[in-house]
C-alpha cells in the first residue's frame, strides 16, 4: 500500500493500554508487526500508520497534527486539554478511577473533611476542577509518580491517585475512602476532524466501522439449542435475538433447533428460562464481529 493516503494513530508504546489498543485493532482484521522497538509502523492490509509514543504524549500528538486519531485514557485527555480534542469513540477498555485514598488510621467523613489538608495527586487539574465544584479549598501537591508514598513521607495528608484494584494502596498503608471520576480509553481526534471531507477522515469511518463492530460482539453471546416446537412462541417473548430466533425443524417431530444472539448481561437469566421451557444441549459462542 505504498504511496496511498494513511491514517495516523498514535498509541501507547508499551503497558496495558497499549495492548488492549493493538488487541481491538488486530480484531478489525488489521495486520501489523509486534516490534517494541519501532517508533512508526504501517499496517499492512489497511491504510493506516502506527506512532508508538507516551501515552501522556497522545494528546499533545493529535492536537498538534502530527496523529489524526490517539487512544489514551479519558483521564489523560482531561488533564492536559479537555478542550482541544473531541472523543470518538469510548471503547471501553482499561477502567479506572480517580479515587481519594487517606492512612487507615486518618477519620473521613466525606470530601469536606479535606478542607485544609494537603492532598498529593499526578492529575491536579482533575482534582482541582472537582474540589471547587465541590467548594472545598484544599492544598494541591503535584507527583509525577509514587504518589502512595507521600502522606507516609510527610508530604500529604491524603492523595488521589488512579485506582484499578486498590492493591497498591494497601501495600503502603492506605485506603480508597471515596472515587471521585471514572476512566477508561477513549479515540480521540481534533477538534472538527470528523467533519472534514478529507482521504483521512474516511480511513477514519471504515475504521470506526470495524472497531464498532468488534466492540458491540464482546457484549454478545450466540447460543444453540434444541427445543420442543410448542415452546417456541414463550421462547421468542424471552429474547427474540437480532431480529427473531432462527428455527430449524429436526428429524425428530416434535422438536426444533434454535439459535438466537443475547446479549451477555441478561445471558444467564434467559439460561434459566430456556431450562424451565425444556430446553436442551445448550451451546454457548462468543462472537467475534457484530454489526446492527
């Protein structure tokens, strides 16, 4: 695909964002190589161009030009310029939150009880926004790492850090007393970009296409069963699929296949269901693309 128009993405080099980025990417069908240490890279079934950067580098990145599109926290996008790029897409992946966390032994009785402290953070514009919307003045010290350790180094009374599973806030003597903003990746581009009639703004949709199609089979599941026909009207009502079961009469009278797409939150409530109405040989798939 050389000399053909590409889209330019800039992803995480490296860590647990970048993987679930390059994992949704490949799911589109997209080929590319795994070498860490490239800095650039061209799909190669695909009009499309990987820059491996920090993921505090994306939105500096994309708002500058140099990426048309980045994935990146949402909590990265709202520290450093909540207004310069607008969300695509929400996908999902690498959930977090912004959570205040206080020595075990240190009394809260919600936020106000900050008023006055000194609470250590690596987001001090996120936390800055939600104290004052919250009306409480406390002192802000900026980390750029390690934030844990400042209430038992002196630094802080408290701190608000991103929380996955609060393990590291136990090792160093801590406890989450209260989440105060979720996270999770999000593709972001400039300001006006999907609006652009341009070569690259249509990469764009073909890949938003993919991508959303990946992203909506994950909350599926494609079940097979064999049923007696008279059931077949109660099972329609239970979850009637994309459209409608699809029922195929057997050898045997009195008794049809069916299959059916659930969504995977309500799948082991219509399992029950389908039990009760005689279902059998029950076969669960997960499914790789999905579209509307």
């Amino acid at each position: 695909m050389e000399g053909t128009e590409r889209l330019r993405l800039a992803v995480q080099k490296t860590g647990r964002l970048s993987e679930k980025s390059l994992e949704i990417i490949a799911g589109c069908g997209i080929s590319f190589g795994s070498d860490s240490r490239l800095l650039k890279e061209h799909a190669r079934n695909f009009p499309l161009e990987f820059l491996f950067v920090r993921d505090d580098d994306i939105p500096a990145y994309v708002r500058d030009g140099v990426a048309d599109i980045g994935i990146v926290g949402r909590n990265e996008l709202d520290e450093r310029c909540p207004d310069d790029l607008e969300i695509v897409r929400d996908l999902g992946f690498a959930q977090c939150r912004l959570s205040v966390a206080v020595p075990r032994d240190f009394p809260y009785g919600g936020l106000q009880w900050l008023a006055g402290k000194r609470i250590a953070t690596s987001y001090p514009n996120i936390l800055g926004r939600i104290l004052e919307e919250r009306g409480v003045t406390a002192k802000i010290c900026y980390l750029s790492g390690s934030v844990e350790i400042a209430p038992a180094a002196g630094i802080a009374d408290a701190i608000c850090d991103l929380v996955s599973s609060g393990t590291t806030l136990l090792m160093n003597g801590l406890r989450e007393v209260e989440p105060l903003y979720s996270s999770t990746a999000v593709m972001v581009s400039r300001q006006g970009f999907m609006s652009e009639a341009s070569p690259r703004q249509v990469i764009l949709e073909r890949l938003l296409l993919r991508i959303d199609s990946v992203i909506r089979a994950k909350s599926y599941k494609y079940i097979m069963f064999n049923l007696p026909a008279d059931h077949v009207t109660a099972v329609s009502k239970i979850a009637g699929g994309m459209k409608s079961p699809t029922v195929t009469p057997l050898l045997e009278e009195g008794w049809v296949s069916v299959q059916m797409v659930v969504a995977e939150d309500t799948f082991w409530d219509i399992f029950e269901k389908l039990r009760e109405l005689g279902a059998q040989g029950i076969l669960v798939t997960p499914i790789e693309k999905l579209t509307e």
